[in-house]
C-alpha cells in the first residue's frame, strides 16, 4: 500500500548541483590493463537506432514476433511531443519492468534491449517459456529528445546530451541543467499520485518531468515485481588495474523508509533486489568481456531504483561502461542483454525469487574512475 509521503532530509541534499555530484576525485588517473580502448575523436553514433529507426525496427520486431506482443507509445510523450517506445511481450502473471536509456547520452543499453526483445519474441522453447510465465514491459528508450531531438539548448548545445529537452524551470530546479532540462532519473514520484513532484514538500501534482511521469503511470498500470534500470557510467578500474565493464545496485533508501513507516517492507525488497543482482552476477561470472562492481549510489528517493523500491518492486539499477569504440560498445551490448536474459529466465522459473544473495553482499566496491586520454 502506497502510504502518504514524508520529505526526507535526502531531498535537501538533492539541490547540490549535478555536475558536482558526478565529478571524479581529482586524481592521478591509474594504469589500466589494457590501456584502453578508447574512441579516437567524438563517439560514433551510427550504430544507435535514431527515433524513427528505433520505432521501424520495433514495428519489424512485432510483425515477426511469436506469442503475446504489444508496441504501444507510453502514456505521456516526452516534453517535445515525441511519444515513446513500450514493448509488452507474454502474458504470464508475474510482470516485470526494463526501463533503458534515462538518460540520452546512455544509448549503448537501447541496442541491448533490442536485442532482449527480439529474443523473446522469438520461437525458442526458452522465449515461449519466459512468454508464458511473464508479463514483460520494455522501454528500450525513455529519453528520447535527449539522445537526437533536433533541438538547441541555450548555451547552443545539441543533442546527445543527459536531460530531457525543457528550457524553463520556474521553481524547485533540482536536477535541473540550465537552459537544457531535467534529469529524468531523479524525478520517479514515489508518492500516491504518479504527478508528485519528489522534491517539492507536501502531496502536489506539479512533477515537471514527463517522461518520469510516464514511466510511473506504466508502474502503476503493470505493477511490477521487479523494475530494472539500465544505464552508463564513465570508465572505472578494479585494483589490478582491468576495466570495469559494469556496476548494479539494490535500492538503498533506507531513511526515506523510515520516514514513510515502511522500513520492515522495504527490507524485503532489498533482499529480493540483491537476488535479481546475484542473478546477474552468475550469469556473467566467467565471461571474459564482463568486470562487474557494487554501484556507489546515492540514496536519493526521486531515482527509479529507490523510488519504486519504496513503492514495493525488487528494483536494481545496473550501469554500463560507455564512452568506447565501436567494437567494445558491442561487448558491452552483449553483457547487457546476458544479465537481463537470466533474470528473466530466472524470474519466469520461480528462482529468482528463492535464491541466495552472496554474489550481491559479497560484490566488490567500483575502483577508481579513468579519463580518456585522447580527451
């Protein structure tokens, strides 16, 4: 049961700009083996679906597929007017969320989720399996003017940038880049009304990010057991020096639960989100392309991974390296879908949800961040 919402002291820490937030320590940077690879000149985006390819690619997808298959936009379109991507495929009881590409510089997991969905859609004994089992909700892009509107910020920048696309912020600017817009992964209502704005005190209507909005009103239709969050992060190395190719996370609003009266529920949706980050773990344990670390998360509760953790989902986020080469971003894609396949495939099973958690509490800590020498 969603309870009436308490603003916790997180949400005021939240209006410390963004671009601090996310700075590395100023370091010397480490050895990396290999060193690299790095992309030579500005990255190359002819391998990312574009919106209209995106959507034509989909339509493809569903005249082909087997089984149970929706394309439909999501409830709200994005600031713009564009609508967005939302594949339902199966028609199983247990439903499940994947929610990619937040924000439109993080493009290399919409390829992946690409990929899961073609899978599924497919006529294995296995994409028949999860079919039966699962209700699976994908949005394989949720910020759609970010990664290639043809639009200008202020400053005269273009896309692909983080936020969405809002030149204007009248008030509560949390998250917010100036002249540009929002940072839809910090603006998931957690509260009872999916138009809650999670930085303005009291119950209002007055979120001013859509696509946030959207992504919470398919949470509410669906109802998901388990939400996951795909994402990018920068370039990051373990103690002997090999690249970090991922890191996840459990939610981790633990004070914001407290605050709600749902600590003891809350609990138990860590417990079933670290099985879903276990889960990942052995499926890509061994892989030679996969280096996998313990997120270090903030525990703000406007993000995805805590909000709908606190709304009662298993919720993880998972980040991937990007900023690379052609080939390596093809790695990483593959890696992707691999962990979002075994969770599915372990969902539809039933041993998701009984598993144990020693790969999650036993996971290492993201080394030291890495910046591109050709930069």
């Amino acid at each position: 049961m969603i309870r009436p919402r308490l603003l916790a002291a997180a949400a005021a820490a939240a209006v410390l700009p963004l671009s601090l937030a996310l700075l590395p320590p100023a370091t010397a940077d480490p050895v990396t083996v290999p060193g690299g690879p790095w992309p030579q000149g500005p990255e190359n985006t002819n391998a990312i679906r574009g919106y209209e390819q995106l959507w034509s690619t989909l339509e493809a997808i569903e005249g082909r597929a087997k089984g149970s298959f929706d394309l439909s936009p999501a409830p709200l379109a994005s600031n713009t007017g564009r609508e967005i991507p939302v594949v339902t495929i199966g028609d199983g009881d247990t439903d499940v969320m994947f929610v990619a590409n937040q924000h439109g510089n993080e493009y290399i997991v919409s390829n992946a989720m690409i990929s899961v969905i073609r899978g599924l859609a497919g006529g294995s004994a296995e994409a028949e399996a999860i079919r039966d089992a699962l209700t699976v909700t994908i949005v394989p892009r949720v910020n759609v003017d970010g990664f290639d509107a043809d639009v200008t910020d202020l400053a005269g920048n273009t896309t692909p940038w983080r936020q969405n696309f809002d030149t204007s912020c009248p008030a509560f600017c949390n998250f917010y880049q100036s002249g540009r817009g929002y940072d839809i992964n910090r603006y998931h209502s957690y509260a009872e009304s999916a138009y809650d704005h999670p930085y303005q005190p009291g119950p209002d209507t007055n979120n001013p990010v859509p696509e946030a909005v959207a992504m919470r009103l398919l949470w509410d239709e669906r109802q998901p057991r388990l939400v996951v969050d795909f994402h990018h992060q920068g370039t990051y190395v373990d103690d002997e020096g090999r690249m970090i190719t991922g890191s996840v996370m459990w939610p981790n609003a633990e004070e914001e639960a407290e605050a709600l009266g749902i600590s003891d529920e809350f609990a138990g949706v860590v417990t079933d989100s670290k099985r879903v980050v276990s889960e990942m773990l052995d499926a890509l344990e061994g892989k030679g392309y996969a280096n996998i670390t313990r997120y270090p998360s903030t525990t703000f509760p406007g993000i995805a991974r805590n909000a709908y953790g606190l709304l009662g989902s298993a919720s993880v986020l998972y980040e991937a390296r990007g900023d690379m080469g052609q080939a390596s971003s093809g790695k990483i894609a593959k890696q992707t879908e691999v962990a979002g396949t075994a969770i599915l495939r372990a969902a539809a099973d039933g041993t998701l949800w009984t598993r144990d958690t020693v790969p999650a509490d036993t996971i290492r800590e993201r080394g030291p961040f890495v910046s591109d020498p050709h930069e």
